[in-house]
C-alpha cells in the first residue's frame, strides 16, 4: 500500500534489472490488494473467504494480500539474491499488521501499519544523520559516491518526506471513507515515493557511478 510500502532503494543504474524486479514485487501485491477490495465491495466477500474475513472487503483484500506480497517477497530475493534490512522490516510489519487485523476482524491495524512504518523509516533516516550515522550509505551499497553534506542532505529530505506520508496517512484514514484511503494508501504514498526518488536521482545523477566506480555520466562530453 502502497500496501508494501516502499523504502529507499539503489540506482537503478547500479544494478541492471534491479528497478523493474522492485517495480513488480511492489507494485503487484498492491495491485491484487485493490483489485481484491473493489471486487468485494461491489460484489460482497466470497463464501470460501468469509470465515476468516468476515464480511468486510478491506480483509478480504488484505486476505490475498498477504501470499501476494510473500510472493513478491520471495521473487525480489530470487532476481536479486538479497534483501535490504528496510524491506525485510516493512515485509515483517505487513506479516504483523495484516495479521492481527484478520485475527480480531479489525482493519485499523491495517490502517495504521503505513502511520508506523513511515514513521520509523523517517525516524531511523533522521536519526541517523544525527548521529553520523547516515544509513543511505549502506542501503546504497556504493552505487554513489557523494561528499557527506550530499548525503546528509538526502537523508534529511528522505526523512522528512516519510514522516509527512505517515501524517497524511493517519489523516486520510481519520477523515475520509474507507474506498477514499484505499484508493490513496494504493495509488497515491507510491506515486509520491515514485517522484521524490526520481527527483532526486535526477538531481545526484553526476554522482552515479559503474561496478569499477566510474561516472556514467561523462561530463566531459559536454564540454567537447
């Protein structure tokens, strides 16, 4: 929500393949979730799923949701054969929140895991340049190769930008009807991860470097 929330990630030039194997085990959990939810609302929830979601769509889809994220889980450590501890921390909330919330039939676990996880995120990115500590380095493996305040700099605007999902979530869910912040928690925190992201890999792009650790991006060309 996007029901996986996404979580800073390498370049796409670091790793060939990387964003699209990402984009998929992202995107399809998240897409089977609101499939799942507009076909229960507008038909009810199927008798074979009833026992365990009751009669609520929102639980019916976080029923599916559930083998589809795993699935999308288990493909991105298959393509890429590893795992970052951010998307093994969001992997667990999902498994948790979804969890409690299909055990007492009650979706504001399911409401409130994004609030947490973007918090944390956000929390953990702040913090970190607090203390000197600046986890982008390790998440990006790497891929760039950026003066500190650079660095900072990104950490502090990835920060930022995680706290406000967490408090337009809990103001989406608070204040709008339930189709309302499933449209949004699908569709609309990815699209603002999509843009800050690519924003800001447009603006470090001169900072991208190859496996050797050269710039892909020639800026003597430009000058030729």
């Amino acid at each position: 929500m996007s029901t996986q929330e996404p979580v800073p990630t390498p370049a796409p030039a670091a790793k060939g393949g990387a964003s699209w194997v990402r984009l998929v085990s992202d995107l399809g959990p998240a897409v089977v979730f609101f499939l799942s939810y507009q076909h229960a609302e507008k038909n009810g929830v199927p008798e074979f799923a009833r026992a365990i979601s009751g009669d609520q769509a929102v639980l019916f889809a976080t029923l599916l949701f559930i083998p589809a994220a795993i699935a999308g889980f288990a493909f991105s450590y298959w393509k890429e054969r590893t795992v970052s501890p951010m998307g093994l921390f969001t992997f667990a909330m999902i498994g948790i929140f979804s969890g409690l919330a299909l055990w007492l039939k009650n979706d504001i676990f399911i409401k409130m895991r994004p609030t947490l996880v973007y918090s944390l995120i956000g929390l953990i990115l702040l913090g970190s340049v607090l203390f000197k500590r600046n986890v982008l380095k390790a998440l990006f493996s790497g891929a760039l190769h950026m003066p500190e305040p650079v660095w900072h700099g990104l950490a502090q605007r990835a920060g930022l930008m995680y706290i406000a999902l967490a408090i337009i979530n809990e103001a989406v869910w608070r204040t709008q009807p339930l189709a309302t912040w499933v449209t949004y928690n699908t569709w609309g925190d990815m699209a603002i991860n999509m843009i800050f992201w690519i924003v800001n890999f447009a603006l470090l792009a001169k900072y991208f470097t190859d496996a050797d650790g050269n710039p892909l991006l020639d800026e003597t060309k430009d000058k030729t």
